[in-house]
C-alpha cells in the first residue's frame, strides 16, 4: 500500500476505521474491528486513478 490513513468512526459502529491508497492509485475502505482489521476485508471505494498516484500524504 503507499498510504493509510486511521480515521475516526466512518460506518457508525464506534470503533475507529483506515482509508488506504493502493499503489494502482485505487482507494480502499477498512472498517475497524474490536480487536483488529480483518485482512482483505478492505472495499474498494475510488477505482485506480493517477491522481492518487501522486499524493505525497494523506488526511
């Protein structure tokens, strides 16, 4: 991944979430859990575009 970013609730459920960028530019959504995030539970919200790709940072 080039960028994550932890956020606080997004989804309403009180537990704190992360958006990461993916190299390809696409951005992802993780829903935080009790106790971890959930490998590969991440939900593909922006398709790959290249002006992700250039970010530097996040937030």
């Amino acid at each position: 991944m080039l960028h994550v970013l932890g956020t606080p609730d997004v989804n309403g459920d009180t537990v704190p979430d992360l958006w990461a960028i993916r190299a390809d530019g696409s951005v992802r959504f993780y829903a935080g859990g009790r106790a971890a995030v959930v490998a590969g539970s991440g939900r593909e919200v922006l398709p790959a575009k290249d002006y992700w790709k250039n970010r530097i940072a996040v937030g």
